[in-house]
C-alpha cells in the first residue's frame, strides 16, 4: 500500500504537542489592528488549542504522520 499524503496547507497550520493535543495559530492578527483592543490583540498572540472532538479529523485525514 502506497504512503498517504500529508495535506501540506494542514501540516503549515497546525502542529502536535507531545500529550497529542493540537496546536494552532489564532486569526485575526494581521491587518485592521488599529480598532483591536491591546487586550485583545494579546490574548491573541497565543497559541490555541483545538477542540478535542476536531482532533481525530486532522490526525486521520489531514496529517496522518503526525
């Protein structure tokens, strides 16, 4: 059987921690920061964290080697 193919859009946007959750980048940090909150704009600095149901989607389909 052939090896799967990572989705590289996939693999550009999120990453695994080593407990196996997933890693992401917030949006909206990129232009319009001038009507943003510093508050906001903070918060968003950080990674998230993706929800536990949406997990088994990326690992299967989108990054079956991660």
């Amino acid at each position: 059987m052939p090896k799967m193919k990572t989705r590289k859009s996939a693999a550009k946007r999120f990453s695994f921690t080593g407990t196996g959750k997933v890693k992401y980048k917030k949006q909206n940090l990129r232009h319009i920061l001038t009507k943003k909150t510093a508050k906001r704009k903070r918060n968003l600095r950080h990674t998230g964290i993706l929800a536990s149901v949406n997990v088994p989607v990326v690992r299967k389909k989108l990054l079956p080697y991660g």
